[in-house]
C-alpha cells in the first residue's frame, strides 16, 4: 500500500521525483548542516506553539525511538471523543495516507487545522498544499474540518523581555488559499502510486524547482551529470538563466565559451581561466588604487553571529543575528608588528553590550578597518549602535571606517581559476595560498564555518565544563583563522603590485 505522511506529500507536491529518490535512493540524500538547524528550529517553534491556545493535549507516542503511529490515532481518538478542545500532533490514517496536524483545535461545531511553521511568510504554495492534504485526510477519516489556518512567526515581533505567544505567532485563515491545492491531490497520489510502484527512475529534467538547495537534499544526484565545472557554478547568473542555457545544451564552459549571450567580462573569464592555463590575472592599477584608501594602524575585523528563531534578547525580532564573538587583527605601522585580540561572549548571557564595548575598547575611533563583504559587520555595528546610544558615536565611527576586502576580488581585478567564480575568502584563501596547511580550514578542530560557530555557540550552555573549554578553543580558533586569512590575503595584495 502506498503510505504518505505530510511530508512526503509535500516532496511530492514540490517535486515527484523526491519521493521516488526517498523511496529507492535514500542514501542519497545530502542534509546539509543549515537544512540540519532548519529543521532543529522548526521544532523549537513547533513545541512553543503548541501553547498559543493555551491548554492542550499533546499524543505523541514513541516505541523505542521511533514514533508510535497506531498509537497517536488512537490517543486521538480518544481525546477527540472526550472533547479535548485543543489537541497536539493530531493523529490520522486514511487509506494509507498518514498526518498529525500541529494543532487540532474545537470550532465552530467542528474541529480547525492549524499548521505551524517556522518561517515569517505566510504565503508559500507548499504550505497551502501541506494543509489541503491534512484536510483531505481529516475529512476522509470522517471529521468535520471547520477551519484551516498556517501559525507563522511574527517577523515585526520585538522581544521586550517577557515572550508573548499571541504576538509572536501570526494566524493566518487559508481556507481560500488551499481551495485550488485540494483538486490536485487525487490526482497527484494517484500518479504517484504509478510512479512508486516501478523502481525505473522517473525521467525528469533538472527544471526550476531544483532552484532552492534549501528544500531538497538529492541535488548532487540530480546535478551529478553535468559537467565540472558547469554553467551551474557560473559566478552571478540567475538560476533561471542557467536552466535555459542548460536547456539549449551549453552546459559546459566548452560549449558557452564561444556564446555571444555571455557578456559580462567576469563571467567570461571564469570561462577562459578554467578551460586554459592562464595563471592568475591581476589589474595592478587597480588594486593600487584599492590599497591607497587603506592606512596604518590597520585593522581586520570579523564577527561571528547567533540567529535565534524565537528572540531571546530583549529588542530583538525572529531571526535577528547577534553577534556573539569577533576576532581583531592589527598592524600598528607599515613594517610593523602583527597583533591579535578577540572577544568571545559567556554563553547563555546576553552578548551585545559586552561585545559593543569591547569593540569601542579594541578599536580607536578613525582608524582604518577592513572586514570581507563589510555589509555584514557594518550592519551588526549599526544595530549595536542603535541599542546602546552611549556608545553609539564610536561603533558608528567603527563602520564608517570600514573597507571591504573583497572589493579586489569581486570587482575582477585578481582572479585565477581555483576561484571558480566565487569571491568569498573561504573561496579566495586556498585559491591563493593551495599549499599552506595554516590557512586551511579544513585543519581546524570542530568548527570550520559560520554555520558551525552559530550552533556550537548556545549548544555550549549545555556542555560539561570540559567541553565548553574545547568549544571555545576551537570558536577563538576558527574565527581567529577568518581575520588572520584577511591579513594574508591584503599581504598578496600588496605583493602582486610591489
Ligand atoms: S534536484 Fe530537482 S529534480 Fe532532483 S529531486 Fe530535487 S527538485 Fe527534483
């Protein structure tokens, strides 16, 4: 029999091909680390929901480690028969067709849907045919769907200390939105039925649904015939562009080196550097230029940052990035020594005040910093700044002073094939120096990207003593390496236009 849980349909629904990968490939399947914390938080916010109607009945049950399914039907039913007027992770089968709704909740004579998710938008298609086939199979089980509503999270929500469960949470009516979902769902199961039964591989195309590597974990495999590199990796092109190149067979760098539809002068020598030995290509002039605005002392700066889904600092809103760490590398005059501080907050406590001092400690006003892609430090510096007015003139100070690193690299004027079309200084650094151990983040211990430090950071308020001691090691370690490579990279600078 086929068995679908809501998940599963939604797969489907995005795309068919995922359900028969989950089905006969499934060691497939790649969770990257940010898809890992999406899910983490979803069900952060899925648990805290759950108290947005107050009293509620929950009926998850598990054996061993997996959930009990025949169980939850039946603690649904019973509480269904009780009058239980809000019950959680709602259990129901039909035909096959398995879904635990969120949030089950008495109305109107009837009972209402409610479907939580972890986003801020409230207007996503996926979302509308989610609950269309919760209320498919609730209505097919016999019960009388009165309602259906998305819970999202409040985007303008500002924290002030005390959570407010009404306010943080958004309830939107999708009862006019899911009325053309529910037509397609007989057919859509219908044909995957047909699909599932036959272990042939759906033959289906790469298309713009394969556009998000947020949602589906089986784009390596659908990605793995092109060629390496491919018109996929082309440095600024909108995905939608790529497809129809893709699609008209220009594939290859081979096949687009001679496209006339290629014009922009970086993209073309992404091309020309990885099909031929071309070294590295520097505009002298240029960079010149570029190392004329900077001056001594020098400063290198880095943050590393926290993004609670549910705000936990007062002033804060869903999502809003806290800096908790930042590494500061400086030369005090040309020839001079290279210095190194850093600040890594105490977790579990709030970190902005600490660090927006330690900042207006470690860097004097009107000195000349640098950051990589400064957008993201300059915009932290400005939230600092609009938190704690007293400090406010000298961390503004601190962002207008800032110059981006990247600037060499993204405006083209050092480039070498190991870049790929990617200027970031995770893609720079080893482009540059491919032989220094020291500069390779792969030798680091336990964390090696912003997406690790950002988990490693609340879970060590969890940790024994022993283990927060290695996490901060490695935090100061990690983000010590990001400024240190920003020294490196501003020195080959220098050296290419001595
Ligand atoms: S990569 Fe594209 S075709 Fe492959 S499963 Fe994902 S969405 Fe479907």
């Amino acid at each position: 029999m086929l068995y679908f849980s809501k998940s599963k349909y939604c797969g489907l629904w995005q795309c068919p091909k995922i359900a028969w990968l989950q089905k006969y490939k499934p060691e497939e399947m790649c969770i990257e680390g940010d898809l890992a914390s999406r899910l983490a938080a979803g069900n952060e916010v899925g648990d805290l929901a759950m108290g947005i109607f107050s009293d509620y009945v929950e009926v998850t049950a598990y054996k061993g480690e997996k959930l009990d399914l025949p169980k939850m039907i039946d603690n649904t039913r019973i509480e269904m028969s009780k009058g239980t007027p809000v019950i959680c992770e709602a259990s129901f089968v039909y035909d096959g067709l398995y879904c635990a709704v969120d949030i089950l909740r008495r109305e109107n004579g009837g009972w209402a849907i409610y479907e939580v998710k972890s986003s801020t938008h409230d207007d996503k298609d996926v979302y509308y045919a989610d609950v269309a086939y919760q209320k498919y199979v609730l209505e097919h089980c016999g019960v009388n769907v009165t309602g259906t509503y998305l819970i999202c999270l409040n985007g303008q929500y500002v924290f002030n200390g005390e959570l407010k469960l009404d306010e943080l949470f958004r309830i939107t009516d999708v009862s006019e939105s899911i009325k053309c979902e529910s037509d397609q769902i007989e057919v859509l199961i219908e044909s995957a039925e047909v699909m599932l039964e036959s272990d042939r591989e759906p033959e289906l195309d790469l298309s713009a649904r394969c556009r998000s590597p947020y949602w589906c974990g089986f784009r390596g495999y659908c990605f793995r015939h092109l060629p390496k590199p491919s018109v996929f990796d082309l440095y600024r092109l909108k995905f939608d562009k790529k497809l129809a190149f893709y699609k008209q067979g220009l594939a290859s760098f081979e096949a687009l080196e001679h496209s006339v539809f290629i014009k922009n002068e970086k993209q073309r020598r992404q091309i020309d550097f990885a099909l031929h030995e071309r070294g590295t290509y520097i505009d002298r002039q240029s960079i010149r230029k570029f190392l004329n605005k900077l001056s001594y002392p020098l400063y290198f700066l880095d943050f590393e940052t926290v993004q609670p889904v549910i705000p936990k600092y007062i002033g804060t809103k869903p999502y809003a990035q806290i800096p908790f760490q930042y590494s500061l590398h400086y030369i005090e005059r040309d020839g001079g020594e290279l210095l190194h501080k850093e600040f890594l907050a105490e977790p579990g406590t709030d970190p902005r005040r600490t660090i927006a001092e330690r900042l207006c400690e470690d860097i004097p006003m009107n000195v000349c910093i640098t950051a990589y892609n400064k957008d993201f430090e300059c915009t932290r510096i400005k939230e600092l700044a609009e938190t704690f007015p007293d400090l406010s003139e000298h961390l503004l100070n601190i962002r207008d002073h800032i110059v981006d690193l990247i600037e060499p690299f993204r405006s083209g004027w050092y480039y070498n094939r190991a870049m790929g079309g990617s200027f970031s200084i995770k893609s720079v650094l080893p482009a540059i120096f491919s032989d220094d151990p020291s500069l390779d983040y792969h030798n680091l211990e336990g964390i090696h990207n912003g997406g690790e430090a950002m988990n490693a950071f609340p879970a060590m308020e969890k940790m024994t003593a022993e283990e927060r001691e290695a996490t901060r090691r490695n935090l100061l370690k990690y983000c010590e390496l990001d400024t240190y490579a920003m020294v490196k990279v501003w020195e080959e600078l220098r050296r290419v236009t001595e």
